[in-house]
C-alpha cells in the first residue's frame, strides 16, 4: 500500500477515536500553573516524529535535567529518531513507538503502571498521536504541551499555537519551563546530542588524517531527495569559487551512501582539498567529525540542527517554504542562509550566491576571530 494511503487511513482512524473520546476525555485544569518543580519525580516527553524534532527537543531535556538533577525523564521515540537520544545519559528510558497498534497499546499499558508527574508533548501542532498517548499514560499526570490549537483545551499547561508565529522549534521545545514559573527565554539553549565515545574516537581517527594546516570547511551534499539539495555541479563549481578566495581551506564532504559516488567525485575533482566523511558511520559518527568543523556548509537537513547547537557558523541553504525556514532556520545566527524562491526546492540557488555567504560568515567568524 502506498505511504500517502496508509498515513490518511491512520488520519482518519484518529479522527474517528478522538471523537469518541472526546465524549470522556477531561478537559485540563489549566490554574495548574506553576507547578514546584521540587514535588515532581518524573516526566515522560513523547517525540514519536520526525528527527529534526527529536534534536530540536534535546535542549528542553538537558536544560530540565540541569536545573533540576533529580527528575526521572524518559521519553517516546520513533524509529527514524531514537539514535539522537536512545545513548543519552540525561534520559533514562527510552520506548518505541513502532505503529503496530499491538506493540504500541503494550507499551501504553506498561507506561500507564508507571504514573508518570508530567507528560509533556512538544510537538507543535495539533497531534492525535501525542494527545491520545499523553491522556491514556497519563490519566493523572499533569499535561503540558506546546502549541496547540483545538486540542489545547485537554492540556493542564500549553502556549498556543501561532500561526505567524516566528519561534524556532527549539523555543518552542523549552515551552515546559513556564510549567514551572521559569521564563523559557532566560534558559540556555545550546545543548547538542549527546555523543558517545565511540562516535568521538572514529572522528578523531579521521581527524588526524586530514592536513593540520587547513581550515576545516564541512560541504554536506545530502538532504534525503534531490529538490532539498543542489545538483552536484554546483556543489563542484562552489568548492572552486571558495578555493580561489581561500586557498587555505580544506573541504570534508558530508554525504549519505546514497551520494558516496558523487561525493567521491568532488573529492577527486582536485580544485581544493577535499575528503569523504569515512564509509558507513552513524548519524552520531557524523555528528562527531561536524563538531570538528569551522563552517559548516549544507541544504535544511538533522546535520544544520546540530551544528547550530553546537555553535558552529553556519551556510545553510533553504527553499522558499518560508514558515518551514522561520521553523528551522539556522538557530540563532543571523546572516547565515539563502533562501530559494522556490517553494518546494532549492534549484534556483547559485554557486556565486552560496560563495558569497560563505565569504561573509568566514570573515566574521574565523578571519575575525584569529585576529583579535
């Protein structure tokens, strides 16, 4: 069965129960506010999405996991995101949710025996899936949410939603803290994906093979389709245009199996020094060498999430989607990305464009800082 079938055939069967809950569900107490964070044990985050939410929530579990070390905090993830946190140390369990109604009906029942103080659903809109969860695991918990519209009323704590809204995912992830009278805007935010040893140790092997004397600039060329990401002509014609400028960099090409033949490509074109990421490592391997990175150079993809918590400068290129960009922009760094004038993919972005953004962030983030 298609995917696009079997996901309106899920919508639908939702429609269809939160209308028959809708009968039983209570409505939240929403004077619940604020809530001392000292009479709370536990909190299970449900993140059962995508894994750009997942890295956009991991700030919210580490910062509730600093101001108050002794909360137990588990969380709800999906297959496709679970290894941004499944090695975390900040959280203690992890549970699949896999779909199968069999399978996920057990962990609700084996989540429900736990009784959790809080559920917190981050996920920025309406969502069937984490309102059903939170109110089946949860039937005493305190219900917090962020952005919702019609279900709003169900949570015991929730911001609306704003549809012109300008808040990043990541703010809106920290949403939890005004539970707690605790103003989201003063907590810091940048905290990354935990990595684990492993991951650390595979790129400082890499590392050390490249030339010490380079500036390392990381080109990532994957974004899961082509109309996320550039042709690869222009990725060539692009290292060119930097290597002219700024003969002292060296290019570490980010890509998924899938692109390792063009990637192989740029690196053989010998306009600048260039090498592949190694073959077949994790998101997390990844992650590790991005974190050795001085500009990170790359379409919308978990990989900018990352290094923007990271802190590291960003070129980061974006369609012309433009509430998706003011969701996911480059997270607190200005002057750091194009935007395509095409709605649904990023074609009309020029070698020149990016060069040009990249001499910009360079000079004011490493030409300025190495001589000061």
């Amino acid at each position: 069965m298609p995917p696009f079938i079997i996901k309106k055939t899920e919508h639908f069967f939702k429609r269809i129960l939160f209308w028959f809950l809708k009968l039983i569900l209570r409505e939240g107490n929403h004077s619940i506010r604020p809530v001392s964070p000292d009479k709370i044990k536990s909190i299970l985050i449900l993140r059962p999405d995508k894994l750009g939410d997942m890295i956009a929530t991991v700030p919210a579990i580490h910062a509730l996991k600093k101001h108050w070390p002794h909360l137990r905090l588990e969380i709800i993830a999906s297959p496709g995101n679970k290894i941004i946190i499944e090695q975390d140390p900040a959280v203690v369990m992890v549970h699949l949710y896999s779909k199968n109604i069999f399978a996920d009906w057990k962990m609700v029942r084996s989540l429900r025996k736990k009784n959790f103080d809080i559920i917190y659903d981050p996920i920025c809109h309406d969502s069937m899936t984490g309102l059903l969860l939170a109110k089946l695991i949860g039937p005493k918990a305190v219900l917090t949410a962020s952005r919702k519209m019609k279900f709003l009323p169900f949570y015991d704590y929730c911001e609306p939603y704003q549809p012109d809204g300008d808040d990043h995912n990541i703010d809106n992830g920290l949403l939890i803290f005004g539970l707690f009278g605790v103003d989201p805007k003063t907590v810091d935010p940048f905290y990354p994906p935990f990595i684990p040893l492993k991951s650390l140790t595979i790129a400082e092997e890499f590392i050390s093979r490249l030339p010490a004397n380079k500036i390392r600039i990381g080109l990532n060329i994957s974004a899961g389709r082509p109309s996320r990401t550039l042709p690869i002509e222009k990725y060539a014609a692009l290292i060119k245009l930097i290597a002219e400028k700024f003969p002292q960099v060296h290019f570490v090409i980010f890509c998924m199996m899938g692109e390792r033949a063009w990637g192989g490509k740029l690196a053989q074109a010998k306009t600048s020094a260039c090498h592949l990421v190694p073959e077949n490592i994790s998101l997390l391997d990844a992650a590790a060498i991005l974190k050795r990175m001085e500009i990170f150079v790359s379409p919308d993809t978990s990989l900018v999430h990352i290094a923007g918590l990271m802190k590291i400068p960003l070129v980061a290129l974006y369609s012309g989607h433009r509430r998706n960009y003011r969701f996911w922009r480059p997270y607190l760094q200005e002057n750091a990305s194009i935007i395509a004038k095409n709605y649904d993919n990023l074609h009309d972005i020029e070698p020149e464009q990016v060069a040009a953004l990249f001499a910009d962030v360079f000079n004011r983030h490493i030409k300025a800082g190495r001589t000061s």
